[in-house]
C-alpha cells in the first residue's frame, strides 16, 4: 500500500525559475522509515538540462561578482533569516526523508541557519594581503577572486548542512553555483531551494539539478564551464570526481570517507567514554563520515567498559525519527541498509564476535522500515573488513591493546585519517595522540563526530584532497589568488 496521494512533484531550479526536466521523467523519493510513503517526486535530469543551469549560473556571475562583499554577504542574511523560519518544515522533511531523528534534523537545520550568518559575516572580511615590494615606489598586494561556476555534489547523510557549508562559502565570494543533491534527499535539497527563492537571490546565483550521479555529477565534473567542483560522498565517487576535475584542469575539492577510531585508555572516565562511543558511532544511524567506528580499549579496563556500553546500547529505541521516543532511526535507502548488513554477515563469516544487534528489525510498526539492530563486535583483528572499510551503518568493532602505543599504532593503521577520540585523563596520553594521530580531527574526552562550523573540517590520508572545509579555510578552495603590483 503506497501513500503518495498528496505527494507534490519538485523541480529543478534554474535562473530563477522552477523548471521540469526535459526527460520528463520523475523518481519517487520515499521514506526510510516506511518504504510505501513517497515524500515528493523529483526530476530525472539529463545533460540538457544541466547545461541550461550552468549558462544560467555563466549569466549571473558577471554581475553577482561585481557586487561587494558584504552586499553579497546581505543576501546570506537574508537567506539565513528565510531558513530560520521554515526550520520545522525543512527538519521534519528531512526526517521523513532520510530519516534521521528530528531532533537531529532540526540541530542540521539550524547548523545550517548558522553557518549562512557566518559566511555572510565573511563578506566583509579581508580578501588580501598588502606585501613588501623591493621596488619602493611600487604597491604589491594580493587579491582573492572568484572562480566563476562551482559545482556542488552532495551526499545524503547532512542534506541541509553539507551543501550550505558549500554554497555559502561559494556565493559569498562571488561565485554562483550548480548544485547537484543526492537524489535521495533531493525533496529536502528542492525546499532549501524554495528558501533561496524567497530569499531573492538574483537568478542564476543558485541553480539545482536533481538526478543520477552517473548522469548530473558526472556532467558537473566533466562540464568545460563550471571551474570548480566541490564533492562529499564515498571514497570511490571521490576519486572518480578528482580524476575527471584533473582531466580538465578543473579545481576540485574532496571530502570522503572515514574509519574513525576512539581510544579509551586504563585511565579514562569511562562513562563519558561509553556515553561517547554511543553517541559518536550510533547516532544519525551511523551515517556520519565522522562517525566512530573501531573502538579500541586498553585490556585493564575492557571488560568493564564492554559491559557499561552494552547496557547503554541495550537501552536505545530504534523506530521512526518522527517518533519523540526514538534514539536512533532507520538506515537511509534500502541500499544503505545492505550494505550495513553485507558488512555485518562479513565481519561474522570472518571471525568477529557478535555482542548485540547484527540483524534488521521488523517488530510491527519497522518492518515496512530499512531499520538495523545497533551492533556491537569483539575480537575484531585490523585485517577483518570490518575493521578497514567505511561502513556507515549502526556497527561499532571493539578491538582490545595492553598498551597506549599499541593502540595508536593500530588507530592508525587505516587508509582514512578524518577524525579520532581518546579518552584519558592523563596529559602526557592527551599530548601523543595530539602529535601521532593521522587525523584531520584530533578530539580529547569528547566523541569523534560533531563539526563546528568556524573550525577547518577535513581529513588525512585517503579522506580528503587534502583541503579543507569551512571556517577561513573556505577561502582556500572558493578563491583564487590575484597579484597585484601597481607603480604611480
Ligand atoms: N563522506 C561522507 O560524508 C559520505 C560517505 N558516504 C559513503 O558512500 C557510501 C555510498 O553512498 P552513496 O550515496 O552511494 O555515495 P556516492 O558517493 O555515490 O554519492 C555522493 C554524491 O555523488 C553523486 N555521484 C554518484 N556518482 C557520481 C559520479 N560518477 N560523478 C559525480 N557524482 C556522482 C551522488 O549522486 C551523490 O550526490 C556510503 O555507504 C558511505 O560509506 C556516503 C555519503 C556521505
Ligand atoms: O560530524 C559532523 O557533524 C559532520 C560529518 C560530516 O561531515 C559527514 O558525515 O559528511
């Protein structure tokens, strides 16, 4: 039984105007918690009409970076103030549509609402530097420019905050945008939309296409008129995105996957460490790339760490995020949701120790719903899959060391290097992990996932392009740097 009586159809939105693809074919976006409940329908696009958004995003950039930094930084307000407003809508649509828990969507939103103050703050800081020039008649200074097109490719996981953190750094320094959402959000993406609109962004300064990765985000990064190309998704899209940006002298920038590692040594506060690990690996269902993943323990305190966590994970509700008693929701997609449980039959048929959860819920009222059990492993070895792969799903692999060198060395062996926990009480553990955590995010007593928007977001090792994201760090990808000398 589908419910898909009142479900409105989005469309894209280019110069300005909501546009049907020329495809004219539509995709149901439906909800995780419930596969028969379709939340809208978007656009199946094609090459045509993403390239009718970027000459609608070539048109307005003439006159958009002509504007100063802070008019340009006006409209960021603006848009911040239209946000705020639709924040219970845009959170519970997001809910229903990805299905992470309300609360949490409304934090997102917010999160969004905040990092667009912020960029419209930027728009009156400094873009240059004055330099020393050994002609001393002469004026040497720097100059930051904007690209001209961005392209935006986003994932489901954040779908309001990750393309904020894009477009408002993007926008404020003067250039204008093709966005490309995860079709499986892109109900979501379309209502930030409607805020850009209302908002009274000049047309052409935001456009959005919906549709296949293969189709729109291969076109973004392969198009010869969009500059730049900023993408968060899987390691393996990333790569693709890269090559193809290099392929053509694109500037690209890239934020993958994660393996994340907490460490809880002899001598931690174990409550906050298991209150941590829960909240850091299980929260948003997992699906954070900052999300914790291995979690390894020094033997002293393993078995009464093993146990607090076990009780604390025994006591979550699963169930629809709507629901003002539910802790952690549904996987995202149906695809989501096997993968976590291929991964979760892998790590068994390796040799992994299951301690709780590893299967799907179906009690009644779930069973229409992607929902996995939250899932605890033991004796997990560094070489198991489980302990190597991003996963993205409610799974959390305990690993136990005798030693703090032993356990660095092990949170370091992985490809990833995006953010790691340890918790200790003791300076002399807090001042190594600082200096030999290959890790973007080096967090002390306090969960691997959480993002603040001021700071530099970005990873190590095969996480990132080895750019960063966000804070003043925005500048770096979204500008490029103008010489100057002038002599009187
Ligand atoms: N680092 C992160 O925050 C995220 C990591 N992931 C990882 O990726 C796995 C798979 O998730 P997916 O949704 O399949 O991620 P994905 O990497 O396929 O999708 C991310 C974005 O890239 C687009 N895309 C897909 N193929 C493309 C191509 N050839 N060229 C350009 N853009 C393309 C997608 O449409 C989407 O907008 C997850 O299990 C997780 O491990 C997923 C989402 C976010
Ligand atoms: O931990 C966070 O708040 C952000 C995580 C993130 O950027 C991601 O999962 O893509």
């Amino acid at each position: 039984m589908s419910v898909h009586t009142q479900a409105q159809t989005y469309q894209n939105y280019i110069g300005g105007e909501w546009r049907p693809s020329a495809s004219n074919q539509v995709e149901a976006s439906i909800n995780p918690a419930n596969r028969h409940e379709v939340i809208g329908y978007v656009q199946k696009s094609t090459a045509e009409d993403l390239d009718q958004a970027v000459k609608a995003a070539q048109s307005a950039q003439i006159a958009w970076r002509k504007l100063s930094g802070p008019a340009r930084g006006e409209y960021l307000y603006r848009l911040a103030n239209v946000l705020e407003r639709h924040l219970d809508d845009i959170a519970a649509t997001m809910t229903r549509e990805m299905g992470k828990t309300l609360p949490e969507a409304k934090g997102e939103t917010a999160r969004g609402v905040a990092i667009l103050r912020y960029y419209a703050g930027e728009g009156m800081r400094k873009i240059g530097d004055v330099i020393p020039s050994t002609d001393s008649e002469g004026l040497m200074f720097t100059s930051r420019v904007p690209l001209g097109v961005v392209g935006v490719i986003t994932p489901w996981n954040f779908p309001v905050a990750i393309p904020i953190w894009k477009i408002a750094p993007a926008i404020v320094y003067g250039n204008t945008v093709v966005f490309k959402p995860a079709q499986e959000t892109a109900v979501t993406a379309a209502k930030l939309m409607e805020c850009v609109d209302e908002a009274g962004l000049p047309p052409g300064v935001v456009n959005m296409v919906t549709g296949a990765g293969s189709v729109i985000g291969q076109g973004i990064v392969d198009h010869p008129g969009i500059a730049a190309v900023t993408f968060t998704g899987s390691d393996q899209v990333g790569r693709q995105v890269g090559l193809g940006a290099l392929a053509r002298g694109a500037k690209y920038q890239l934020e993958m996957g994660g393996k994340n590692p907490v460490i809880v040594a002899a001598d931690a506060d174990l409550d906050l460490a298991v209150e941590a690990t829960v909240s850091g690996g299980l929260r948003s269902t997992g699906q954070k790339c900052t999300a914790t993943s291995r979690v390894i323990v020094q033997s002293a305190v393993y078995d009464a760490f093993k146990q607090k966590l076990l009780e604390r994970v025994a006591a979550l509700k699963v169930g629809d995020g709507l629901a003002p008693d539910t802790w952690m929701g549904p996987c995202a997609s149906e695809r989501q949701m096997q993968t976590v449980l291929g991964y979760i039959q892998k790590g068994l048929e390796e040799g992994a120790v299951l301690l709780c959860g590893g299967k799907r819920v179906t009690a009644p009222g779930l069973e229409h719903g992607f929902y996995v059990e939250p899932t605890v492993f033991e004796n997990v070895t560094p070489d198991m899959t489980i302990a190597r792969e991003e996963i993205f799903g409610p799974v959390l692999a305990l690993m136990k060391v005798d030693t703090l060198q032993e356990a660095l060395q092990l949170a370091n062996d992985s490809r990833f290097g995006l953010s790691a926990s340890i918790f200790t009480r003791d300076i002399g553990n807090m001042l190594e992990f600082i200096r030999d955590m290959d890790a973007g995010l080096v967090r002390i007593n306090a969960e691997s996932a959480g993002v603040e928007l001021q700071a530099p977001f970005g990873g190590m090792k095969q996480s990132s392009s080895h750019s960063r994201e966000q804070g003043q760090a925005a500048i770096e990808f979204f500008t490029a740097i103008k010489t100057v000398f002038v002599k009187g």
